[in-house]
C-alpha cells in the first residue's frame, strides 16, 4: 500500500464519506482565487472534511506518522498560492466545521469553529448588537483569516486578526491539541504561541478554533466619499486624517481607473472616473457629526472636489458593495483577461510617493491596473489585468514585482495582508534578512521536523548562516 | 582561568570600565523591586553596561562561546523574579542604551534604544503633540516593558506592549542581530517574532531597539471620579462601560482599603475610604462631554455617591500620581511591612465574582491587602502588606496563590502584565495545559539550544509528554 492508501484506510472509518480523491475535488483543492501554480500536478492526493478538533487531530497525527503533507483549506480564498500542494499530501478541508460554540456579549468575545465566515458570524452577532471587526472582503473563514493574518477595510480602526484574535485551538505537528490565549483581554504568561500561528499559513500548527474579539456595533455610521483630481490630493488627505488621530472607521482609496471600473460595474451614479476615498465614521451621533466636520475641512484643505456624506443605510450600503465589488469590477473591465493582485505596504509617510511611482510603473507596463488601498494602513493593492496573450502573464508578474520592490525601497512590506504563500518568497530574505529567516526556520524545524505541515509554503529555502 | 575570567577579558577592551564584578554591583543587578529569590547566591558573577546593539552582539557572542549564562537588565522594576540570576553568569545592563535615534511624527512611530524610558520617551515627544502609551508606572525601560509584555493605565484604551511595538532589534542566542517587523502599521510576511519576542523575558533573544507605535495627544483630557459603597458597584460599573464600548481613556480601581492608603499618603482631601473608579477620558471637547454624561449615568446606574469630572490639570494630575503612588501608599500604611503584589486577570464577565472572592479571602487570611485594578482589561494587584513576622511571607503568598487560583478557576490568567519570572512557574502547567508548554519548550531549545538566555526564567520544567 501506498502511503496514501494507508492513510486513507486508517481515516476513512473515522470520517466515512468525508473523504475524496475524486480529480475534480481535488483539483478544487489546489488553489485559492489568486496564484496558481504553474504545475497542474501541485494537487493533494485525497481530501479530507473534518468537522471536529479531534478529527483533525487524527488526521495530522496519521499524516505525522505516514510522512504526509497536511495543507489545511478553508474558504478557499487565498491569494499567493497558499493551498498549492507542493508534495501532494491530504488537503485539509475545514470547511464543514463552522459551529459558533460559545458567544460572550458581556465579554465582547466568542468562540468559533475555524470554517466560520465573517459573513455568518456577524449575521449571528447582530442581535447582540456587537460584530467581528476583521473583513477581509469574500467568503473567507476565520481560520484562514488566521493563517494569513487577514485584515480589510476596518483595520485602520479595529486592528488585523493579531489584534482580534484572543485565543486558538490548534493542532501541532504531532496531532496534539493545544489551546493558547483565552478569554481575557490581556496576559502576559509565556511566548505569545496566538501571535506565532497567526500568519503561520498552515505552517506551524491547523488551527482549528477561534477565541475572537467582538465590538459594540457603532451607535451610528456615516458613509461619505470625495473626489480628487490628483492622486497625490486623496493620497494627502488619507495620510492627514491617520496623523490627525481621527478615529476612522473606513478609509479606502480608488484610483480613477479603479472608479471607471467600479461605475461601470456598481452603477455608481453622480461620480467620476477621479481619484476617490471612500470612509466610514463610527461613533456616537454628536461624535459622528463632529468628525464629519472635521473628514468635511481636511478634504477641503488637500482641493477636494466633492465631499459628500450620508446616513442613510442604503447609500452607505450601495458605496461599499461597490468597493467590495472592485476586484469584480476589474474583471469586468476588459473582457478575457484575469486578475493579478498586488499587495503592498508602507510607512504612512510614503504612501503619496508609494501611490505616485506605482502609477508611473503601471502606465510604463502598458498594462491596465487600478489600484484599490487601505491608505489609512498604508497598504494598497493594484489589480494588474493579465492580458490573454502569450507573454501576458510574465508582464504582469514583472510589473507586480516592480511595485513590491518599490514599496522595500520605501521602507515597506511585501505583504499588508495576502500573506507569502509561494508567490512572495523570494521576497523573503530582502524583506527580512537571512538571519532573521534563519530564526523563522528554526521554529518551523522544532515545531515541524518532519515538515508535514504546508511544506513548500512561506518560507524560502534557508541560506547557510 | 575560568569561562568568567575569559568573558571579561574578551569583553573588557571593547566595553573599558563599563564591566563590574564589585559585590554590591552585582547585587543590585540579582534582583528588581519584588519577588526576591531566598537563595542569596543568586546573583550575577559580573555585570556589563552595553551601550550599542553591536555590544551587545559581542557580549551575548561570548556567552554563547562559553555556555555563560546572560540576563538582560532594564530598569531593574520587574515584579517576579526575572533578574535573579538562577545560575550565575552576566548581567547584561541596557540602562546606558539610552537613545532616541528616529522619530517619525508622521508615521506615528519612532526608533529607541532599549533602555529609555517612557518617561524620557513622552518628555521628547510632547513637542510633536504625541505620546507612547503604554503605562506601567515605575521608571521601566522600553526593553523591559518589551520583555514582559507590561500594559498599566491606558491598556483599555491603547493596548498593551503587544499592541504598541511596531518592530524590534534583537541579538539571538548565537549572537546574530535580527531586525523584526518595521515601520508599517502592519504587515503578512512571516512569523511574527516581534510577538514572539514580547513576553519572552529574555530567554529568546535581547531586544536592543524598539520601533514604538506612538498615539496623538488628545485633544482633551478630562478627569474624573466615582466612590461607592460596595465593590460589587463599582466593578459593575466598570464592567458597564466596557461593555457599552464606551472608548475610555483609562479606568482604575481602587478598594476602600487602598483608599484609605491613598488618602493618608497623598493628602486626597474629600476623599472617604470607599471603593473608587479613577476614569480619565480622552476625545474632542464635544466627544469629552459626550462621554462624560454616559459615564455619569452608568456611574449613577450602579449606585454611585459622588461622581466628579475635572478638566483641571493640575486635578488630574494630583489623582492620577495618587493613583501612581498606590504602591508607595500601601508601604507607608503599615510601617515595617514589604509588600508582596499580585497580579491576574479575568474575562471581564468574571471580574464582580473575582473581586468579591478575592476580598473575602484577605479578610481570611488576617492580612492587609489593598486591591488596585486596571478593571477595565480584567486585570487587577493586590498588594499584599508582609507582616515582619517569621511566618509572614509564607501567609501572604498563600494568599497570593489562593487568589491566582481564583483567577484561574474563573477563566482567566496567572497574569496580566508582570510575566512569570520565577515566581508563578508552578501556575504555567495549569494555565497552559502540558502541550502547549512542550511547544514553548520546543521554541526555546531551538532559539536557545545551549540555554544561556536568562536560564531558568519563565519556563517551567518539562514534564515529557
């Protein structure tokens, strides 16, 4: 028997039909929305669907004791190639398991299962009038959210999954279950193991649940967008508002090519295909009506066109489906050609440069790329438009490459919130250093050695010290 | 000659005469201002002043070369024992590394030698109308507060160190200097060492630099305070607020007993010896009113006597050094007592039953204990007076035990911002599950395999598996 077939003859019993090596499951199973791998073999031999922490704990303790590669899958949503099955293996798909077990109003925290998405948690914390701050965009789970160290448009005011996660269960290498964290806001026992599997993408441990921190929904939330006619304008006017200290719920920036595609896709009447920000205020009314004024003189003083706010839920609604449908409208802004996602980020003091010599590069390429940022973190994204044609491909990976180098020459980080996955790595050492990558490795070598876990992900090859 | 003789005279033309093997040098390094190890010989057998990272990198170098043992001393104000040098060894003294080589006002962030302090660290940045807020009172290093992942006063509001240290420079085990995160808000590249870092107590690396978050001054500041009659109002209160996601600024506190102290020891004039809440708020003037009313009304809600808002300076200056002062306080209310402080924390849900327990088992044990609280992250000290009896420090850590299991039995952790030391290692098994401390154990074998950094701290032994 192969190493497969064993495992599938000591799994099965345990899971009964939850188990697959049907060629199209699999084949779902060897990518996320993003990079693909270039070699249609990097495909799990099996799949798996576990529904508890302790079906998960047999599965990576068989895989520990076969030698076989574990590649955790939630939502699938992943974009830097994180679910490429480098060795095959067993893709773990943790979907199914998506119970909220425990919700605490008076503790402002819950506990969920690592299949949870954000989209069902919040429809369940509704009633509690609190939410899950986290909100990458897309069907993500909360798990996966984890292992990338997700963040999205609340960050700039609510933090990334470090600072909303309070606790994980996860299982180790070995198959043991370990709980960290817990259900206080603070502790200070012991290495931080919650902050070291959060951005492990798979790597270190499976996580299997979640100790989340909530927040009151706001009292109440104001939309309001403005116009720029220069990007530097609504790039200055983002930066002022984080070194103000407003409180900002939302700050998001479109660039006029991302504002074309977004009117043309969201019907987004009565605007322009102009630089844009978008925000969102949350506070109490007196307190709304204050920072409203103060959003109102800052966009003014950095030659806003057009600051406009509302509070009516439709509205607001109507604007940030729109922002969330940019990669949508993106794909729809020219036919046939798919989508490469940058994801950068910078000090705030360089975002106006950052966003400047971005531009240049990408009307260089001659390629189509509108850029959609989290300006208030001093991330940003551009969606390169791949043109179907032969070496379509290779100019719109050579024009990413450009711009994350462009944001390490700044003083940046490769990644704001994608992760590495396989598509970053060689970004690693320039990021990092070798011998802060040597450290990385060390942990994966003590907290992995057989290196079962996601191999082939996020770390590049060690360089001898 | 021995591996000390050959460590001083590798180090000693590097450092000059910042080296010391003088008795009552070493003494003062064996120890910070609590838990003190019975063992007398516990002391460090030389003591080194780094003054850069490079040093550092030298000393640490040495270390490794002759499997010496090497614990980093900040301020020298850590509460359990971090700085007893179980085994001997250096002492490595960051207090001279004292220097503030960036400040990035724009980005909200600067760079710091490990041994400022946050006092030095605000006195410089008032100018630029920001401030460093993490709070543990005491004249902490920035390094230290690192090491131990300190919180205090303003954690409600602005988190702890966790949540404040952007990036770090540390000198590994082999002496290899490492830079962590950088001067992004946030970034997905990798295991997040800079978190690992924080809290580990010296024993995975030494931090040297610190690239520090920093917050804008708030525009106002009000000042306020509550007395009750019983504790149980004035832990609901403040449960209250944190539920209502009232965004306050800080939130203290103090038992009637403490009160008692305070008032004795800081002259605080209309003042009765009752439970109290200390809040200060931190907003625009119309958000301060707003948010001054709200608490108002939880405060009366909860059967508050006397609720009193100051938006004088010099008023809230002269409570919050009250408050500053509580420890100082408690020592002067009993002459000839030391004072032993606990420190836990619980989910805020638990945080009334905590309180009551905790009071009731000081009035058990026959001693003093004043009880101050940072009530809003769950945490809370007690400070229990050690009466100069021969039996009085085994009575008051019987107390202290009893309470920390308390805090356990109800959910929450052995502590909330001291760390471990060597003082709660019994308590690590229990919080943590063996699991958990057999992947911390992994950690530090593979970051530390010849256990020179801080050896003997933190961990507890391992029990195999």
């Amino acid at each position: 028997m192969t190493a497969i077939e064993t495992f599938i003859a000591r799994i099965q019993p345990l899971v009964g039909n939850r188990i697959s090596t049907n060629a199209t499951v699999r084949q779902h199973h060897a990518h996320g929305e993003g990079w693909q791998s270039p070699d249609p073999a990097a495909q799990p031999d099996v799949v798996v669907f576990a529904r508890t922490t302790e079906e998960v704990a047999a599965i990576v303790s068989a895989c520990h004791d076969l030698y076989l590669p574990v590649i955790p899958f939630g939502g699938g949503t992943s974009l830097e190639g994180q679910l490429t099955a480098t060795k095959g293996g067993v893709s773990l798909d943790l979907s199914q398991m998506n119970a909220i077990p425990e919700i605490r109003p008076q503790d402002l925290s819950c506990r969920v299962q690592a299949g949870v998405t954000r989209q069902q948690l919040n429809g369940l914390l509704r009633s509690d009038g609190l939410f899950f701050a986290v909100d990458p965009g897309g069907e993500a789970t909360l798990g996966g959210m984890c292992a990338t160290r997700a963040s999205g448009t609340g960050a700039v005011r609510y933090g990334t999954m470090r600072e909303n996660v309070l606790g994980l269960t996860a299982v180790m290498a070995d198959g043991k279950i370990i709980q960290t964290g817990g259900n206080v806001r603070k502790s200070a026992t012991g290495y931080d193991l919650t902050g070291l599997l959060i951005g492990s993408e798979g790597t270190l441990g499976i996580i299997t649940e979640i100790q989340a921190r909530l927040h009151p929904l706001p009292e109440t939330i104001l939309g309001a967008t403005c116009q720029f006619s220069t990007l530097a304008d609504a790039v200055d006017t983002a930066t002022s508002i984080i070194q103000a200290g407003l409180p900002i719920g939302r700050l998001e920036l479109l660039d006029d090519v991302q504002m074309d595609a977004c009117i043309r896709y969201s019907s987004l009447e009565g605007y322009r295909p102009l630089p844009t920000l978008f925000f969102e205020l949350h506070a109490s009314p007196a307190s709304v009506t204050e920072q409203a004024d103060l959003l109102r003189e800052i966009t003014e003083y950095h030659n806003g066109l057009s600051f406009r706010a509302s509070a009516s839920p439709e509205e607001r609604t109507r604007l940030w489906k729109a922002r969330h449908d940019a990669f949508w409208a993106c794909m729809a802004y020219r036919q046939g050609h798919k989508g490469m996602t940058t994801d950068a980020v910078v000090p705030i003091s360089a975002m106006t440069d950052m966003i400047t010599l971005a531009k240049q590069d990408i009307e260089e390429s001659g390629l189509v790329a509108p850029i959609v940022g989290h300006v208030g973190d001093g991330n940003f994204h551009t969606v390169i438009l791949i043109p179907p044609e032969p070496d379509g491909w290779a100019r719109a990976q050579a024009l990413d490459h450009k711009i994350i180098q462009r944001a390490l020459d700044l003083g940046g980080s490769i990644s704001g919130e994608h992760g590495i996955g396989i598509a970053k790595q060689m970004f690693m050492h320039n990021q990092h250093g070798n011998d802060a990558i040597m450290v990385m490795h060390a942990i994966k070598r003590a907290l992995d050695p057989r290196n079962i876990l996601n191999p082939g992900m996020l770390l590049p090859a060690a360089v001898s010290p």
